[in-house]
C-alpha cells in the first residue's frame, strides 16, 4: 500500500487541499523532526508530554525511565495521539484575517506497547543514536544491563495517520491587492549550531565523525 487508510478521526473535515495520508508524505513530517508531543487521558483529564520520537519503518518509538508513569500508563494499553509539527514561515497578509502560517504537521492515534526484547530494544536505541548523529552509537561504550532495566521503549504502529501542510504565498480578497500593503512570507528554519564541547573531555578526544550530518527541517 502506498498511502495508510482513511479513517473518521484523520479525515480532514475542511481544506482537504492541505491533507494527504500517502506514505512519503507522512514518513516526510515525521523524519523532519525529532520532538514530538504525546497526548492521553488519565482519570478524565488530558496530559501532553513532549518527549523524542524516531520512526522504524510503519512504527514510530520513543523512550524514557523506567519508572515513568506516563510510560507505565501508555504501554497498558492507553489511547494515545501522538503529533509533530513544524513552522515553516509566518504568512502576512494585506488583512489581518487572511494572515496564516506555513506548516507540516503529522497526527498519529493508536496504542503503544511496550519493547521487552532485549536486542530489539538495543537495535532501536542504536537506531536512535545513529539518528541523532551518524554512526554515534559505534563510537560509544556498550550498553549496560542495568541501563537496559532502567530504560522503556514504546512503539506504536503507523496506521491510524494524516498530515496536514500549509505552503505558499497569502490569499487575499481580489480587491485587497491594491492596497499598499506589504504582503508575503517570512520563513522560519531550525538549524544545528556549532557543538560546545565538554570541560571534562580527555584530552585528544575528537568530535563525532557524523556530528553535524542530520538536518532538522
């Protein structure tokens, strides 16, 4: 399949234009970014947690401590909503209600479940890392058990998705064009600044080979 099934909770009930579900689209939003924001209710009131996320295949993942109640909370099975969001550039209109934003946006709903394979969830944490920085998790110390022990995976099924994607210019009212008005975008970007190295780094100790290699955006 090259595009994830429509259901009533992704299907977009207005500007259908921005909405798509094809796959290169949705793995697009998501590969774009690295924080995502989780959404569940607990005893009838909602909680979002911004946590980091990293995409497998048709599965999205995200870690944390073990003894993390949110965690514990979604991998017994909790209807979660997982989004990423980017903002691309801020739209100035020549009215105030037409101004608007270019974004991408992805909306995942689903069940996590939690990793109990141990080489599993060392080959997504060294998935992770190497997503992070290229071949970063090569150039450290092995992981320990007890690490292990003190670290959840979750993982969730890509099924349950669409994104949402706003680009170009402002539309205005046809008469409003006339107007001596500016009028046009102001593109915002992420960007990766120049790594701060540690005090404490033994001495001769060289940067990471692929540090500077992944691209937010």
């Amino acid at each position: 399949m090259t595009a994830y099934t429509q259901t009533p909770r992704t299907r977009l009930r207005r500007r259908h234009d921005r909405g798509a579900h094809d796959r290169e689209t949705v793995h697009g939003v998501l590969d774009a970014g690295l924080m995502c924001h989780v959404g569940y209710v607990v005893d009838g009131f909602p909680h979002v947690t911004p946590t980091l996320y990293w995409r497998d295949g048709d599965r999205v993942y995200w870690h944390g401590s073990s003894a993390s109640r949110m965690l514990r909370l979604q991998s017994d099975g909790l209807e979660v909503c997982l989004t990423v969001s980017h903002l691309d550039g801020l739209v100035l209109a020549r009215s105030g209600f037409h101004h608007s934003a270019n974004f991408r946006s992805a909306m995942l709903f689903g069940r996590a479940r939690k990793l109990d394979d141990r080489r599993e969830i060392e080959r997504q944490l060294e998935i992770f890392m190497d997503r992070l920085v290229p071949g970063r998790w090569a150039e450290l110390r092995p992981v320990t058990g007890q690490e292990l022990k003190a670290t959840t995976v979750l993982e969730m099924e890509i099924d349950e998705v669409s994104t949402k994607i706003r680009a170009g210019g402002p539309v205005d009212d046809e008469e409003d064009y006339a107007l001596p008005v500016w009028a046009g975008v102001v593109p915002i970007t992420s960007r990766i600044g120049t790594a701060e190295p540690d005090e404490r780094l033994a001495p001769g100790t060289v940067p990471p080979v692929g540090l500077g290699q992944f691209r937010l955006g």
